[in-house]
C-alpha cells in the first residue's frame, strides 16, 4: 500500500478534488471550488495548500463569510443540489458569521461544506486570538456553536481523522433525502501536521445519486387511496425541483385533471401559465390555489416539508375527508401530516403512478372548478400589476397604516411605484434566460403570488430559512451556476442594509448581477404583522429618532443607494417612476458588469391574505382592544386547524 505524505490541509484539498456524483448517467465533479477569507486560523493551513495546488477547485475571494457561505447555499440549489462550493474561515467571529450561513442549508435541505479554523488541538498556546474559552470545558470552541445547525459536525484533532471525518461529509452532502450544512472544524495546528496518507483515500470517488422508487407496498397504499378520492390537489415542492420532475408533473396532472399548486421551493418546476398550475398556496399564496386547497379531499405533497406557511399553519385544508399523500426522498419529511407514504424520488414514482392509475382508469372529479379559479386569480393579477397613484391619492392596499405616512413617503422621494407594480413591469420584461432570486420580507409572498414563470428554473427563493440577507449573496452565487443568464436579486431595503458585501465579489469576478432593491423605508413586512395584530407601527419603519418625544417616531430616513452602488463600481439607477424603472431595466440589461436599481416604492402596497391564515403569537394580556381582538381571532382559527 503506497503513502504520499501531505499536511492535513493537502491532504483535504487532494481530497476533494477526486469527488464525483453521477445522476441519470451524467458525472460532474462534486466540488466546484473554494469561497475563502483568510485569517491567522486557516491561512497557513488551508491557504497554503490552495497557494500551492489547488487542482481544479475555483478558488473565490468573499467579502463576508456569512455572505460567501450563502452564496455557496445559492449556488447549490441552483445546481439542484449536485454540485456544491466548500468555505473557508479563520476561528473565532469569521467562523461565528457562517453560522447564519449553514442554519439556512440546513433549513433547505441544501448541501454546503464549512470548513472553520479552529483552537490549537494542542492547547500550548491557549487562549489564541479570538478564542472564547470556557472554564467548564477548554474543548468547546465558537465552532461548537454549528452542531444545532448542521446534518454532520466534526473535528479533525489529529491529521489521520480527516479521513473519516471527509467520508463522512460526503455521505451527508450526497444524501437526497437528509442533506444540508457539513462542518469539519479544522484546529490551525493540525492543518499544517503531516501525515502518511494511503493513496486510496485520494482514489476518485463517483457519488451515485438514485431515483429510488418507493416499495411495492407504498406504491399500493398511494393508489388505493387517491382512487377513494374526487377532488384532489397537488403541492409542488423542491424535492420535485432538485428530481427535475416538471414534465412528468404535468404529465401526472394532465392524466388525470389534478391541479398543481407550489410551494416557494417548487415554483417554476412547471411554467405559471400551464392550465392546471394555479400558483403559490398557503399564507403567500393566492386565491386559486388556496379555495381549490379548502375543499380538497386529498393533498398529494411532492417533495415537500409541509411548512406552516405551506398549510396556513395546518388551517388551510377544510374538508373533513381530506388526507395526505406524499413522495419525499426523506423518510421524516415523508410522514408530516400524518400522510400516507412513498419514500423516493418524485419522478420516478410518478411515472409508477400514472401507469397504475391508468390501469384503474382513475379520473378527479373537477369540472369547471380549476379553471374558474385560475381565470379569477389573473384578473387580480393584472388588477394588481396596472395600480397607480394620483399625487392626493393615498389609500394604502393594505390597510394597516394611515394615509399620512404613505404622503409622507411620496413626499420624501418626489414620487413613489406602487409594489405591485413594479413586480409586474420587471416580470413583462423579463421573458427567458433569467433568474429572479428572493428570501425575505414582503417580497417573498409578492413574488409567490403574481410572478409568472416562463422559464424552468427560473425562480429562486430561499424561504425554508427566509433569511434577511441571502438575496443578493444568493445572487451571485446562481450566477456562478447559471453564467449564460441575467440573474435578478428581489431585495427590499431592509434586507439590502443587512447584508450587501458579495457586490463586491461580483465587480470582482466579472460576474453580473442585478440588485431590484425596494425601497420602502422600513421592515415593511414585519410593520404588517405587527399592526395586522393590533399593534401600532413600533420599531420597524426607519424613522429618526424624535428630540421631543425620545421615540424612533421622527422623520422617515431617505437613503440613496444608488449613489452608495456607484462607490463599488456598480451601474446604479434610481426609479421613482414606471417610466424611468423600464428605462433602468433596458439599460441594466446593456451593462457587463454588475447593476442596482434603487426603486423608490410606496409602503404597504404589496399582496395580503387571500384566504389564508399564519399562526403567530398574539398577547393574551393588552391594554389595547384591537389585541385583544387579534387574539381571539386566533384562537378561533387555532380551533378550526389540524393538530399535527
């Protein structure tokens, strides 16, 4: 047996350069490359490895390690799951900012490799720089705090337990169904130690990813029970996404006249426009899918967690002879809702599925419901698309805040677009080779309801972890993923000042994005909860603070972004018109390197409800009527929803 002697860090790099997956016969290497931020924990170790072979591993500076981890989550669900970025930082607050980073993989079932510095294994020369030391245990270390947030945790202590360690991480990054953020804590001394390595370890490895079909008794049970049913309803999630199952999907729902409704996660596996496809459901869903969703008898969940926004917080589905199906790669996530069972890929077991059936000769028994709903939704959606403001003419959407404060606005920036307006021009012109990425706030739920995919996989929404921050991260890494297409970050201001530095990496690698921030002057999204739940509008506008009063109830803050853009090298416009957003998109689409359109956008006139409800906590002691009201309101849908 032959060695080859290489220090830890090396040794790691050999490693993951001779990582393989095959998918329906198609091999690609597994690792793309390396997000880094250097510091005294992981430069002379893993940097020194990178410096001097890095193989075929793409190498990428980030600006912010939460930032270039999310970029990583990005890339990797964009490549459905088969491709991935590993990332690398120092100990201490560089490893501390990944953790956001590897909560919102695992949120999302997607897989990310961390590789964090870590204390000297040795402990000579404790405390180091940035060690935050435990007096009840000098083994814990900040990199502990990523065991609650990760599928696999470890610790290479000694040179030879990476071995171990890294077959490990591959079991859990190639698992389909039980995937998410991996963490090998790497203690800077031991990156550096040399080790006698066998030479089978750096063997190429080939991770078969299957399309498993659920078991005969499965596959029995899923056929007895939907030809028991008359009304039917599928929920299109990510599994059916990363199974790339869109065409048999439609082939299914075609067959026999089921209607699809999707999941944030599962949008854009079918086109929007398809004739069975009536759009998001549940809380950030619409009106089609969630009527269609109360009165029907069976919910076939395909690769779906069934989250509370998914269900209404399990209120959603009123008929009292529904039940549940699913396919799911997971054997977890398989059983939510108490549903009967087909543990496997979504493709695969559709296609067993509709020659079953057509045996049976099954049929649902809709007739003119589907098409009604569909018909009454898009005449919303152009409703919504076409509103506009006259310059006295105030009156919120939504009504959860006063008139003066929309004026106040408008005032503010000389004009303002409505929210649902701008959605709609920026969905006209974009027609193909394009990807709209979001996470956060109200867009979210906007973008669930009235975008209208033309492309397969073209939307990418991270709503598993719905984390502040992740969109324009997010964006760069699609584009890594997707270089041939224009990628759009949906991102409102909140969310922008949260966490912006991958624009830089994007001037940097000559890989343009383009930022669609909203600009609405606060947490818009989290403003309507609060007043939807009687209470006023309370630390989430973004307001000067009042000399008088000692409150954040002054003035609304203006803020240019464009002008902050600029400074990074980015193409910047500001739209306070319809007009000018259709230039600044035409134009936008010109440039080569990175583009921000700051949209000046009139608050609370984004989508709300239609027919759905979100478990929330509500006080059950106010001074205020109108909380109290919204408490009993809740209790009386907590009373109507299903238990588990």
């Amino acid at each position: 047996m032959g060695t080859i002697r290489l220090t830890t860090a090396q040794a790691l790099i050999k490693f993951l350069n001779n990582q393989f997956v095959s998918f329906d016969g198609k091999e690609e290497r597994f690792v793309e490359g390396v997000f880094t931020i250097f510091g005294h924990g992981n430069v002379l170790g893993l940097g020194q490895a990178l410096e001097q072979d890095p193989g075929d591993l793409i190498v990428r500076q980030g600006r912010n390690e939460q930032g270039m981890a999310q970029a990583a989550v990005a890339f990797a669900k964009q490549k459905r799951r088969k491709q991935i970025y590993a990332c690398t930082s120092s100990v201490g607050p560089g490893a501390a900012n990944m953790i956001t980073a590897a909560a919102t993989a695992t949120a999302n079932n997607i897989p990310v490799l961390l590789l964090p510095g870590d204390t000297f294994a040795t402990r000579q020369p404790d405390p180091v720089l940035q060690q935050v030391e435990q007096e009840h245990n000098a083994s814990i270390s900040t990199n502990d705090a990523f065991k609650p947030v990760t599928k696999y945790w470890d610790r290479v202590s000694r040179p030879e337990q990476l071995m171990s360690a890294m077959i490990n991480a591959m079991r859990v990054l190639t698992d389909e169904g039980d995937t998410g953020a991996v963490c090998i804590a790497l203690p800077q001394d031991v990156q550096a130690e040399a080790y006698d390595y066998p030479e089978y370890f750096f063997n190429k490895k080939v991770h078969r990813i299957e399309r498993r079909k659920g078991t005969e008794a499965e596959l029995e049970d899923a056929i007895s029970l939907i030809i028991r049913k008359k009304k039917p309803l599928i929920i299109c999630g990510g599994g059916a996404k990363y199974s790339e199952a869109g065409e048999e999907l439609k082939k299914f729902a075609q067959e026999f006249n089921i209607p699809i409704a999707e999941t944030q996660a599962g949008k854009s596996s079918v086109e929007s426009t398809h004739y069975l496809n009536l759009g998001g459901v549940g809380v950030t869903g619409n009106l089609a899918a969630n009527l269609i969703a109360k009165e029907a008898d069976l919910i076939i969940g395909l690769g779906t967690r069934f989250t509370d926004f998914t269900t209404g917080s399990k209120g959603l589905f009123k008929n009292d002879e529904v039940e549940f199906l699913t396919i799911n790669t997971s054997r977890y996530n398989a059983k939510k809702m108490d549903a009967t069972k087909v543990v496997g890929d979504v493709l695969v077991n559709l296609e067993e599925l509709i020659y079953r059936l057509i045996e049976k000769g099954y049929k649902s028994k809709y007739n003119k419901e589907i098409s009604d709903a569909k018909n009454k939704w898009e005449k919303e959606i152009d409703r919504l698309y076409s509103i506009k403001y006259a310059k006295d003419d105030f009156k919120p959407e939504i009504a959860r805040q006063n008139e003066a404060s929309l004026k106040e606005f408008y005032e503010l920036c000389g004009e303002a677009i409505p929210q649902t307006t701008a959605i709609g021009e920026i969905n006209k012109f974009l027609e193909k080779d394009y990807v709209v990425v979001g996470a956060s706030g109200s867009l979210p739920g906007d973008l669930q309801r009235l975008w209208v995919s033309k492309d397969k996989y073209s939307y990418h929404m991270e709503y598993g972890f719905s984390c502040m921050g992740y969109e324009i991260s997010g964006a760069l890494g699609v584009k890594l993923a997707e270089p041939n297409k224009e990628i759009y970050a949906m991102v409102g201001d909140g969310s922008y000042l949260m966490l912006h530095s991958e624009l830089v990496t994007s001037i940097q690698e000559n890989k343009k994005i383009n930022v669609l921030l909203f600009d609405n002057s606060g947490f818009g999204c989290i403003n309507n909860l609060e007043m939807g739940n009687g209470m006023g509008s309370f630390g989430t506008e973004f307001r000067y603070r009042n000399a008088e009063s000692g409150k954040l109830d002054g003035g609304l803050i203006s803020i240019d972004f464009a002008k902050c853009a600029q400074g990074y090298g980015v193409k910047s416009y500001t739209a306070k018109t319809i007009e000018e957003l259709k230039a600044a998109l035409v134009d936008a689409k010109k440039q080569t390197r990175s583009t921000l359109i700051d949209i000046k956008t009139l608050p609370k006139t984004m989508t709300d409800g239609y027919d759905s409800w979100w478990h929330v906590g509500v006080a059950e002691v106010s001074n205020k009527e109108s909380i109290k009201k919204a408490y009993i309101d809740k209790k009386d849908n907590l009373t109507n929803a299903r238990k588990y």
